[in-house]
C-alpha cells in the first residue's frame, strides 16, 4: 500500500509547493514597470506608499515627451525613506534617457529626499530596487514637461512704480511657462496694482471665479506659494484694482501647451501710508462705495427673476437689495474682503420693491467668519451664537457694534428672521491691522521671514516643514511631539532677522492629523506667555504691570479664528510664543509678528517721489479706484487733478486749415491721418453742423499698416488725468485702433486696445492718463486690417477735469450725437447719465421751465418731508410678497401708488430695541 501511495504523495506535495510559491509571489512580485507621456503631469510611488513598500521589488518606468526639444523634470516628496547601507540594497536611480545604460543622474536613498531633477532631453529612466529586509515608506515623485519660460518670465520689482506684462506682450505670449512676478515694497507703504489689458485662455466648462485650468494668473498677498492666495483669473475680465499693505504682492502666470492669447499688462504703485494720530478702526469697507467689487460677493442664493442679486445688497443701494430665492435662515450673503481685516461693525437696510412698491427686512441675523473660505465660525458672545437684532423698517440704516472685534476675510450674513421676506442691503466697518501704529506684518503670512528663522521646542512629525507655522498662509500649523505637553514646556519661536520693535502678535490654530487624513484634529491655544530676547540666548517674559509676574495673554476661541494681542512696545529680534492652555483636542498654533523698525523714521512725500532708475519696467501711473474719492479728508480727494490742455484738447474742427490743435502726425509711420469734414459718410449719428475729425484712409496697398498722432508733451509729475475720445470703428475687414505712451526714451506702453468692428456708431474711450517721472506724449495708432472694407475714426480728445476716477476707469461703449451736445458737452457725465445706444436729440429746455420745475421741486420736498415722517411712526400693515405683482401699498396722494425716495436714517443698535409709538 505504501508503495501505490508514493506517487500521490508525490503529486501533492509539488502542487502545495507551487500554491505556496505562487502566493509568496502574489504578496511581494507587484507589477511596477511603466511607459509614461509627460504631456499630462503625474505621480510616480513605490507599491504601498506610504505604506512600507515590499521586499524584491524593481520597477522601472520611462517618462518621455513627444516633443524633442521638450525636458522632463522631477520633484519629489519631502516624505522620503528608503534603507541606507550606501544604496547597496534599497535605491532609487535615475537616468538620462530611457533605458538603464544612459548617463547616471542620481541614485538615492536614505531619509533626505533628492533635488529636484531636469532632463537634458525628451526622456527619463527611473528604476527602484529594494532586498528582503529593511523595507521603508519609499517616496513619491511628480513629472511634468519641464517649463523653459522667457528672458522676461520672472522678476523682481523694488522701483516705486513700473509695468508688469506677460511674456512678449502685447503679442501672444508663449506656451509652457511659469513664470512669478513679485514686488517688494518698504514699510509702512501700500502697493497697488491695476490692470490695463486682460486676455488668458478662457476655461469654457468653469463653474466660478477662480476655476481656471489651463492658463491662468495668480496673485499672492505674499511670497508665491507662501502667502494667502488672493484669487486666480482666467478669461478677458480685468481682474478689479488690489491693495496691499504686508510688503510683498506676487503675481504667477502658468501657460499650458495649447491655446495662447495676448496676455496682459498691469501697473503697480507704492505709496506711503499715512496714520492718522487718532486711529480709529470704523472705516466702511467699501460696499456702499464700491471699492468691495461685485466679484468679491456672492450669496446661497438669489431670487428666480434676478432682480435681487447679491451685487445689489449695498448699503443705500437704489436698485432693490439682495434677497434669496427661498426665505429661511439657511441662506446668507457673503463678501470676500481679500485679506484679513478687522470688523468692527455693521450696517443694514431692507429694501423696497422697485416693481411692487412693497417693503422686505431682515430683523434679526447671525455673523460668520473665515479666513479661508472654508473653515467657518459662528460669531458668538458668550456660550451662545450671537444674534443680531436688525432693521424696523425697509429704509432705516441700522448700526450693530461687534462686542469683541474680529479678524477674517470672508464675511456672511445669515438672516434669522424677517419682514414679509428676506430683503438685504448692507456696509461693513473696520480697518487693516496695518492701519494702527507700528503694526506692520513683520513676515510670516508673507514669507519675507524664511523658514530657516523659524523654531520649535519639538514637533509632532519628523519631517516638519517650518512654513506650516505661518498665520493664514498655512493650511495646517506647528503641533508639538507630545499630544497634552506640560504647560509652559512647549514653544514656537521666531527670528525676525534684526531687532525690531514688537508690539503685538496675531494667534491663530491649526488643523492637522496623526498620520492620515482621516484622524485630522483641530486644536488651538486658549493661554499663552510671551518671551523676548535680542541674542538668541537671554529671554525675557512680558509681564503683567499689576503683578510684575509673566503676563497670561488670552488666545483663541476657534481654530480657524486668528486672534490680535497687543502689549507696549519691545525691542527684539527673537520672540517666543509660550502656550500655557490649550483645546481639549490638543495643542495647535499660527501666528504673526505685529511691529515696526526698531528706529522707525516717518515717509515724507520727498522720501517717495519718483526717481530715474535703471529699471527693465516703464514708469507709468492708473487712475485709482472710487474709493479714493470717497475717503474723509480735509481735502477733497474726488476728482483727477486740473491741468491746463488748451492744445491737448481737440475736436479737429478747424477743416479748412488741418488744425490739429497741439497733436502731430508721426512721418515714421506708414501713412498719415487724414481731416475729414461732415461730408465722410461714416454713420447716421454723427454729422456735426461744422465739424470735423481724424480719418484713416484704407485701400488695398494698406493692409497692415500704420497711421500715427502724438499728443503734445506731458511733462513729468503731473497727472494724473481722464483722457476722453470717440472712436468709430466700422467694417468687415477693419483693423486695430491702440492708445500707448510715449517716454522720453522711446519706450511705448500699451493702455488701451480696441480691434474688429464696433458697429456702425460712435464709441467712447476713457483713459488714465499718469503721473510719471519723465516727460511723455500719448500716441493714437490706427492699423490696417486685411482688407480696405474697414474705417477707423477719432474726434473729440480731452481732459476730463471733473471726472471722478471710477468713471474714468469704467469704459463707456454707447454713442454719442455729437449734433444734440451743448457747448459744455466738453465735461464729464454724472453718474448714471451716460449715452445710451439710441440717442435722441433734445432740445434746449425754454428758461422760464427753470422756474416752474424749481418751484415745484420746492413743493415736492416739503411733500416728501411730511410723508417721511408720517411714515417713520406708521409702518406699513400689510405687503405682498415681491413675486405678487397684484398686490402693492397704495396711497391716494401719490399717483398710482408710487411714493417719493424716502431719505435713510440711521438706528445704533444697543441691547434694548426701542419702537416708535
């Protein structure tokens, strides 16, 4: 028997084998070998990470481009951890080119991550190798086509003022870059920015603002990929003016493989900034003024008929105000104020119907804060959520101080209860934390303090990056090693480089995890103690002045919620931060370093006037924002500076001598202007009774040329100035009309561009003429479609003395009749009195009207009045909801129910709601 069970015995015992060796193999043979197209970035990771990777391992992967001329380039992952013993078992070695007998890049392994790694040309070959023993987490690398860039891809800009434009502007800019922009300003300055052209690939499929995903310009409040991201924009929207105040702005522009447009091109300023010797934090924010953009807010939700947007919800708003498309106190609005402000206030109104004549308020809401957008907090005043009681009336403007101010960025209104329906309009009050005396941001949200000047008693991870301890900028933030360390034992410090004088710190929580995503805590430090030292080596504690012991500072309440603690001012070039309490989730902290120069000396207007640099950039000025002249000053700050522009100012009316007032033609160019008087057969709507204007004769012969006027010299410093022009622009085949200045030095910048047909009628330009610090002429140069089917027209150049600068930045396309102008014609229009489309001749009103409609003015006041007051005490009873055109308030004194505008009084908020009776 045992004879005829050999062979069976036999059989089994050589398929147990191959079953064990086959699942050895299943466990530790992982497929690992790949031929890779760079066109699309991507991830190369040993098998597991970062899981330990298994034993006999060797994987190889080719990464190649279809270009030849194309590089690859690797980064790799801090997280990096092969076995050492001189990469004799466990390595990673790279190659250029694409198998393993081409040139030796590196071969790596150990805890230290390699550099980042360049092909010199189209392929890559990786090859990973690992033994039996000592298995690690292993590492991962990103691969992309290398981006070459430009000689004027990337600088630095230290002037006080200068251009910025994307690679070869105003032609297409190139394919396949990356390029950043940053600059760096003094203390106590302001750097503005200002866009005059905008053109990136538009990503169609986009939800929002910011989703860009193939070319795109980013800008930092900061160092790039350090600082706070203000937003990222794409499309041909000019991205609205920024302000700011941290001493470093950065701009990156990545540009992919395919589509290329003509870029952009911006101009920043640096000026100082003045404090007022009694600081108060109310300013208003710029709803009602517009300096908060229509981009900057949004909401849950809108009303179906979309007369009741977000953008309409500022404060004395005559158009509605915001309403949601459903009433309940889920819904909110929301303004993104770009970076961190202090809020001090808020002010709120209802609105009424413009349809209905119906009256819709908000009597009662909750505040929200972030600083990211993302990690939201409920403002509250004590244990609970605070509840902010509102308006009694659609029109009253209601004042609610915040209890204990807030810092954050992204601001929401979430309504709790109303009046017949959801109706909001608003104002936000407070200030910059930079707006206090010696309280500029010493570098970390900005990065201008490197990571290598930041410290820390322990650190929850072995590979701890420094940044991660930067206020707002970090995603994340310092953990120390142990969980619940001993109070006081545990500490953050900072080098600020030279001694400073400190003031104060900002002190904000952090998120982070044990080692997955999924075990992510939120801690933060509710005590902390404040140490100081000028060496390194002898600290000293801040302390309390009523018990000479280390003062206990108060921290936070919220991880996302940064908090501003100030004290006297200290010299110090280090400072450590002690915490004492903390959440019961754990210890967790960000912050910032609040002072000023140690011997801190106040800017003169002399200390910033421009000078004569040798810089790449053209020295040039915008015109500023409606903020400016909306700002409280002695005085008054509305209006762009008078200059006398008797020869600048040109309607080209003297036909029968070619008068151009003080405008020459450029005999460089390819051909000349031409006069031409009322006989031209432009358009139906412009055929002055004696007038003329600038004509470019096209034919044939022309294609592509050019035709060119300069202005009389504007000399330095003066400005800056609202240039106002017509243009006509008309035809199938028409060209270019572009507006440039002309420096001493021959250098042209491009401010305004219009090309392909504008329609049969007469357009206006507006533009900011600046004030620079060499003399320059604004050029007009008209260029030649393909084709002689196209006419190109200008008239009428002035300055606009009486312009403000938000209507001189806005640019009007209507026509104009020039026949139904008066003789100021020449001024500014008031806001909202801008031509429309059809224009209608009127006209001149007899003067004896003058009497009538004053008196009756007269009348209609003294109505308004009496029914205002009536009104404040007697609310109205009943109102339908604004969908319900059917049912409205009627009064018999005023025609079909609609009453006067109804003049907004203003209601402080204190704890008692107190009713008219």
């Amino acid at each position: 028997m045992l004879h005829t069970m050999d062979p069976f015995i036999g059989v089994s015992a050589v398929i147990l084998f191959c079953c064990l060796v086959a699942g050895v193999t299943g466990e530790t043979a992982v497929p690992c070998t790949e031929r890779l197209n760079a066109k699309e970035a991507g991830y190369i990771t040993t098998p597991g990470y970062p899981h330990d990777y298994p034993a006999h391992q060797k994987c190889e992967w080719v990464i190649y481009s279809t270009e030849p001329n194309q590089r690859i380039v690797l980064n790799f992952n801090p997280h990096f951890e092969l076995e050492k013993h001189e990469c004799r078992y466990d390595f990673v070695e790279i190659r250029d080119g694409d198998n393993e007998f081409a040139d030796l890049l590196g071969k790596h392994c150990g805890n230290i991550a390699p550099p980042t790694i360049i092909s010199s040309g189209p392929a890559l070959y990786i090859r990973f190798v690992s033994d039996y023993a000592h298995q690690g987490a292993g590492f991962s690398l990103r691969y992309e086509i290398h981006k070459t860039g430009s000689d004027d891809c990337s600088k630095n800009f230290t002037a006080l003022s200068g251009m910025i434009q994307s690679p070869g502007f105003p032609d297409k800019y190139p394919h396949n870059l990356d390029c950043a922009f940053i600059i760096v300003a003094q203390p106590r300055t302001e750097v503005t920015l200002h866009f005059f052209t905008f053109d990136l690939e538009n990503d169609p499929l986009r939800m929002g603002e910011g989703d860009c995903k193939y070319d795109w310009l980013e800008i930092w409040d900061g160092l790039p990929q350090v600082g706070p991201l203000i937003g990222r924009y794409c499309g041909t929207q000019n991205p609205s003016q920024i302000h700011s105040t941290t001493g470093v702005l950065s701009l990156t522009f990545h540009t992919d493989m395919a589509v290329a447009k003509d870029g952009f091109s911006a101009y920043y300023s640096v000026t100082p900034r003045e404090v007022p010797e009694t600081f108060q934090c109310s300013m208003p924010l710029g709803m009602e003024s517009g300096k908060i953009t229509n981009e900057q807010i949004s909401s849950s939700s809108t009303y179906s008929d979309m007369r009741w947007t977000p953008q309409q919800g500022r404060l004395n708003s005559g158009d509605n105000g915001w309403t949601p498309n459903d009433d309940n106190n889920k819904e909110y609005i929301q303004v993104d104020l770009r970076f961190l402000k202090v809020l001090t206030a808020i002010a709120t109104q209802g609105a009424i119907s413009k349809e209905t004549q119906n009256s819709y308020y908000v009597t009662s809401y909750k505040l929200e804060v972030s600083t990211n957008g993302e990690d939201w907090m409920m403002y509250r005043h004590g244990k609970n959520h605070k509840i902010f009681l509102a308006n009694n009336d659609a029109t009253e403007v209601v004042l609610n101080k915040i209890p204990q101010p807030l810092l954050a960025r992204f601001i929401r209104i979430r309504p709790q209860t109303w009046k017949y329906g959801i109706a909001l309009r608003f104002e936000l009050y407070g200030c910059q934390v930079t707006d206090a005396p010696c309280s500029d941001m010493l570098g970390m949200l900005s990065g201008l303090i490197p990571d290598s000047q930041i410290s820390a008693s322990s650190t929850r991870e072995y590979h701890w990056a420094l940044g991660v301890a930067r206020l707002v900028a970090s995603r994340t933030g310092w953990f120390p090693r142990p969980p619940q360390p001993q109070a006081g034992e545990e500490w953050l410090q900072v080098d600020l480089g030279i001694p400073k004088k400190v003031t104060g710190l900002i002190i904000q929580g952090a998120r982070g995890g044990e080692g997955s995503s999924s075990s992510e805590i939120r801690a933060f430090v509710r005590r902390f103690k404040v140490a100081h030292s000028m060496n390194g080596e002898n600290w000293e504690f801040l302390k309390d002045p009523k018990t000479a012991l280390p003062k206990l500072f108060e921290g936070n309440v919220h991880y996302d919620t940064p908090e501003i603690q100030r004290f006297d001012p200290v010299p110090a070039q280090y400072v450590r931060v002690y915490p004492e309490r903390w959440s019961p989730t754990g210890l967790g902290m960000r912050l910032e370093i609040l002072g000023c120069d140690w011997m801190e000396m106040t800017p003169t207007t002399e200390t910033f006037k421009p000078t004569m640099q040798n810089e790449t950039t053209t020295e040039a000025l915008y015109g500023e924002d409606s903020t400016n002249y909306l700002k409280p000053s002695k005085e008054p700050t509305d209006l762009l500076p008078k200059a006398p522009f008797s020869e600048f100012n040109c309607s080209f009316d003297r036909h029968e001598d070619n008068h151009l007032c003080g405008w020459t033609l450029d005999h460089k160019a390819d051909f000349n202007w031409v006069l031409h008087s009322r006989g031209t057969q432009l358009s139906r709507d412009y055929n002055p009774a004696n007038g003329s204007y600038l004509y470019m004769e096209t034919n044939e012969k022309r294609e592509r040329m050019r035709a060119r006027i300069l202005s009389p010299i504007i000399q330095s410093m003066q400005g800056p100035f609202c240039m106002v022009f017509r243009y006509h622009m008309h035809g199938t085949s028409v060209g270019s009309l572009r507006v440039s200045l002309l420096t001493e030095n021959q250098k042209e910048v491009l401010l305004w561009a219009m090309s392909e047909t504008q329609g049969n009628d007469w357009k206006e330009g507006r533009i900011v003429l600046p004030t620079s610090s060499t003399n320059y002429q604004v050029v007009f140069e008209g260029v030649v479609g393909n084709g002689y089917k196209g006419d190109i027209a200008i008239d009428d150049i002035y300055i606009a003395n009486k312009l403000p600068y938000d209507q001189c930045t806005e640019f009007s396309t209507a026509s104009t009749d020039k026949s139904s102008e008066t003789s100021d014609a020449r001024g500014p229009l008031p806001p909202g009195s801008e031509p429309t489309v059809d224009t209608v001749s009127v006209q001149p009103i007899p003067t004896y009207w003058y009497y009538v409609m004053a008196g009756g003015g007269a009348l209609l006041v003294l109505v308004s009045v009496t029914l205002a007051m009536v009104l404040y005490c007697h609310r109205f009873c009943y109102a339908a909801k604004k969908s319900d055109h059917t049912v409205s308030y009627k009064n018999s004194h005023f025609l079909n129910g609609v009453t006067p505008g109804v003049e907004p009084t203003l209601t402080i908020k204190l704890e008692k709601e107190e009713h008219c009776s």
